[in-house]
C-alpha cells in the first residue's frame, strides 16, 4: 500500500520562490549532498559543486548527476574559486570557518547544510538522537517503534540516507527520525522536535578545537527548541546529566544503574528547569528494575514523580538489590496508558532480542523519545522482533542450536573489547582483517576471558593471537582458547560451524578493517552472513 498524503508544504513554496536564480555552492559531491543538488537544481538553483577529489574518483556521482544543468570545481585547490554565492551548502566533514567560508560570509553568503535545510522544511515531527555512542542503534529503534505504533516514518541523517529527498512527500502527520553527528550539529539554528543525546565522551578532537565545542554541538539538538520540545539524557553519563538545566522544554531522563534517590533527582531536576509550574513542563524518567523496564511520567501540576519520589526510590531499589523486583508504585501490566501521570512497566529486559547492558541503554533513550506516542505494545513487538543494526552485533541466524552474530562494524580491537563484554558467556569469535597501525595488546586478555575458541582469518591475524599468547604468558598460564587459524571465510565458517554446539554464540568482530578482501565493513558482514545462510 502506497502512503498517499494531499498535504501541500508552504515552507518548500516559499523556499523554491526564495532559491531560484541564487548562485549556490555545494560543497562535497558525497551520500548528502548528491540528493541535496537535485533538490536545490529542481528548485531553479544555479549549482556549482564542490569536491577536492577528481573527476574520475566522482563519475559514479557525475553521471547521476547529468541531467542537472551544474557546474563543476574539482580537484587540488577546488576551494580557489568559491567566490560570489549566495549561498553555501558545506558537507558535515568540513568546519565551517575555514578561511574561504568566513571570506564569502563577509561577501553576504549564507552557510548552510543538507540537514539544515531539511529542519527547515520538514513538516513532520522530528526525532534527534546523537551521542558518542549507540546513535545508530537507537534512532533506528526510534523508527522501528513509531512503525510498529502504525505511524508513517523516515529514517536519516547520519544513519546514511539523506531526508532531504523525501521531504516533499513528507506531511505533518508523519514521523521523521534522523542521527545526528557533531559535525552536523555545529551550526544548527534550529533544534529536533524530539531531542535524544544518548551519551558524551571526547571525540572527533581532531576535528574539533576542544572538547567544550564539541560538547557545544551536541547541546545543539536540543538548545533551540521551545516549550513544548522534548530532551531525553542519559542520567547516568555525567556529561548529559550536567545538561538537564539547560533544557528549554520537557526534559525526560533514562537510566540503567537507578541508583540514588532517582526520582528525587527528577524532581530537582524539574526545578532546576523552572518547568514544575508550567503545563509544558511534564517531565518523564525511564529506567530499569531489575528485568522491569519502567517508564514514570511526572504530574506537572503536583510537581512530583509518581512511585518514586520522596523515598520510594530507595524501597525499588533495595528489591531490586535482593532479586524481588519492584516493591511498590508502579503498574506492572503493559499496555498502560502513557498519556497519564504515574509509573508503568513498560516491556522486559528479557523482551529484548539484542544482547549487552549498552543495549539496554539504547532502548531506554528510545522509549523516552517515543513513549508519549506509542503504547507498551509497540515497544513490546520491537523489543521481541529487532535483531540489531546491521552490522552492529547483529543477529542474524541459529543454526543446531548455535547463534551466529555479525559485528563486520569493528574495525578496530577497542570495538571487539566492547563486543566480547556485551555477552554473559564465552563466544567463539572469527576476527582478523587489515592492519592500520592499532595497538592490539589489549586485545589479548579480553580473548582470554570470553572467548571459547578464536578462528583467525587476514592479515591481522598473527597480530591478534600474538596479543592472546603474550597476555598468557605475562600470565604465567597455558592458553585457555584454542586457535584456528584460516585462509578465507569460507573456511573460518566451516571451522565455526565444526565446532559450535547448540546453546554457543558464533560472532564476527574482526578487530580490524575490511580493506584486505573487501570493499568495506558491510561488503564483508554481507559476506559473511551469506555463508553462514548458506549451511545446510
């Protein structure tokens, strides 16, 4: 069935009367600024794209790009003529003062983006999510959740599919929900609807000038919204719970420890805000209890959190502590209401497919950003059906009982660590790729204490079970995984499936890059889960 809307979008009208005849550069010839000089060429732009790479590298795009009457500046110095636009369009990767930009500013340009432009003609509700970690995984659970509510959605940004393609058959009733970098956020005027940061740590400090910028442009997601916006933090990363104060609208808090007096927390937090005396100001917190997933909405007219505030935390907590589950406070039935104050169980730990404590956390930011539109059912049905991103400790398949993952997206040993801690037993794990001057030392007692067998396949491979023996051998012990070293992946899978047993988990984390066999990590996640399809 085909979505059909008869909803006509002023904001593209007037932009399209604004954009007409204006010089416009675009700068980067890349995944979103392919689909933007379309849009802008549609609109009676007169486009001139930008990229340092030749013409060769960019024939793939060129050729898309030839029924658009455009010109060209490509190569070593291609920034030398950015002279004269009316406007600029930068991809995210480039800061936005380098010299030529600021220069054409003071000319009178506007410098602006693809996902600027779309936040400023999407007439759909808009969720955010950024953060250092867990983006991907919980703007698509945001999507997978408001589809199973019955909504009408997109899913963009960072993710890798630009919105702006989509926005004229966007109408107010549909949900867009979109990842945002730093690197996108940096000049944002204009905030989401719904704004998640799931975490912050440092990073991208080589792009960035420090690390105050940095945490400058995540606050952008959420800094511009008014009253009737929505925040969710992380309660438990000290970074995005010193934001809560800065939240103009409706701030939600999620968090997987609940430790302390959490609802007295909310509640300091909602007057830190200003918000208690306000209608918009319903504040919300999501959290886990023991296997319990509780979503607590707070009554804005009496100020408080149903079920956990004043010293109910504490009597959660302590049947938390001993196993008992929730004491008091909170209906346990799914299906609640989330329109209503109070606290309800909203889904299970044990509901969710994907495995690892960071997961849980993904879902919790989720839930925070969707729960006021959908019921306990829709988050249910996710929770039960999504197997993971792609790529990203995605489930995939059993097979005699064994499990098989794909985790093609760790590329380097910091992110097959992470993968080996997100499961409660010992794995066998297939890792080994391309080398790009990594420490993999650290690597090796991780292997040593959650893998069951190691098969090894790349050119990595001698480095990874170097960092498993000398780790042993620091140790003073025998090795306690067997190696099985492999040519291809046909035969680390055949060599997977040998030795696993019903009850195993398989998981591909290569701890390295892709570029020895493959054109990049999804080409060699596509191979792999292909093989493994492919048993009998």
């Amino acid at each position: 069935m085909v979505y059909m809307s008869n909803y006509t979008n002023s904001r593209i009208r007037d932009f399209a009367r604004e954009i007409n005849g204006k010089r416009v550069a675009v700068i980067g010839i890349a995944v979103s600024n392919t689909p933007l000089i379309e849009f802008l060429y549609k609109h009676g732009a007169q486009v001139t794209a930008f990229d340092r790479a030749g013409a060769d590298a960019l024939a793939d795009r060129i050729e898309r790009l030839r029924p658009c009457n455009i010109e060209y500046r490509l190569g070593p110095g291609y920034l030398d003529r950015l002279k004269g636009f009316d406007r600029i369009y930068r991809t995210p990767v480039i800061r936005p003062d380098i010299p030529e930009f600021v220069m054409e500013q003071g000319r009178g340009a506007v410098i602006s983006s693809e996902m600027e432009l779309f936040l400023d003609l999407c007439p759909a509700t808009v969720f955010g999510v950024t953060g250092s970690d867990g983006k991907t995984t919980t703007t698509t659970l945001i999507y997978e959740m408001l589809k199973a509510g019955g909504y009408n959605c997109y899913l963009g940004g960072n993710i890798g599919r630009p919105l702006i393609s989509d926005v004229e058959a966007m109408s107010p009733d549909d949900m867009a929900v979109v990842e945002l970098s730093s690197f996108q956020l940096m000049t944002m005027k204009k905030s989401v609807d719904i704004a998640v940061i799931t975490n912050i740590s440092p990073n991208h400090l080589d792009v960035h000038k420090s690390y105050g910028e940095y945490m400058d442009a995540k606050k952008n997601i959420f800094m511009h919204q008014g009253q009737d916006g929505v925040c969710v933090l992380n309660y438990d990363n000290k970074e995005t719970r010193s934001l809560c104060a800065g939240a103009p609208g409706r701030l939600v808090l999620f968090s997987v420890e609940c430790c302390g007096d959490f609802g007295e927390d909310i509640n300091n937090a909602a007057d830190a805000n200003h918000i208690a005396d306000t209608n918009h100001g319903a504040i919300g917190a999501v959290y886990a209890m023991g296997d319990d997933i509780i979503y607590n909405k707070r009554d804005a007219e009496h100020g408080t959190m149903h079920g956990v505030a004043h010293g109910a935390t504490r009597n959660m907590m302590r049947g938390m502590e001993h196993g008992s589950g929730p004491s008091a406070g909170y209906n346990t039935a799914h299906g609640t209401e989330p329109g209503e104050p109070g606290a309800a169980k909203v889904t299970s730990i044990s509901d969710i497919r994907i495995p690892g404590r960071h997961n849980v956390e993904n879902y919790l930011a989720a839930i925070g950003a969707v729960y006021p539109y959908v019921g306990a059912d829709a988050i249910l049905a996710t929770a039960r059906s999504f197997n993971g991103v792609e790529h990203r400790q995605e489930y995939f398949r059993t097979l005699d009982g064994a499990r098989y993952f794909n985790d093609s997206i760790a590329s380097s040993p910091t992110r097959t660590i992470a993968c080996l801690n997100t499961f409660d037993q010992k794995i066998i794990l297939i890792a080994g790729g391309k080398d790009k001057d990594l420490d993999y030392a650290p690597l090796g007692r991780h292997i040593a204490e959650k893998a069951k067998l190691l098969i090894l396949c790349g050119q990595t491979a001698p480095l990874i079970k170097e960092s498993l023996l000398r780790h042993c051998e620091t140790q003073g012990v025998p090795c306690p995984v067997p190696i099985v070293e492999c040519d291809s992946y046909e035969e680390a899978v055949a060599a997977a499936r040998k030795n696993a047993v019903t009850g195993d988990i398989v998981v591909l984390s290569p701890a390295s890059t892709s570029f020895d066999r493959f054109r990049n990590f999804e080409e060699r996640g596509r191979v792999f889960k292909a093989l493994v399809n492919a048993l009998k």
